[in-house]
C-alpha cells in the first residue's frame, strides 16, 4: 500500500479547515482519508491521529511532506 500525505492539500472549505490523505492498494483499491477542524493545524493532528488508529502510520510518526 501506498500513502501520500501532503500539508499543502490542508485547505479552507466552508467553515472548516481539511486535511487529506490518499492510500493505493497493489490490488487497484484507492482510499481517501478525510479530517476536519477549526485550524489547519488541528486538522492534519485529527488526520494523522486516525492514519496512526488505522495503523496506516506508526505510532508517534507526526513527520509530513
């Protein structure tokens, strides 16, 4: 599986911050992982919290491209 996480795809929409991450499969599968919040910074922490709960991520990893 490949993830690409990007800070610069942290966005204003509406009335919330989003930040978002991508996951390919080798099977042809593709994910879009979606986190919201008042900040860009409370947005990519949300984000990375869940990459980390879905084991997408290890534990403690808060680097991003």
């Amino acid at each position: 599986m490949e993830l690409y996480i990007n800070s610069t795809w942290t966005g204003y929409y509406r009335d919330a911050y989003v930040a978002q991450a991508i996951a390919f499969s080798e099977h042809g599968n593709h994910a879009t992982l979606i986190a919201r919040g008042a900040t860009a910074e409370e947005a990519n922490a949300k984000l990375m919290g869940a990459l980390q709960e879905l084991k997408l991520m290890p534990a403690g990893s808060m680097e991003r491209a």
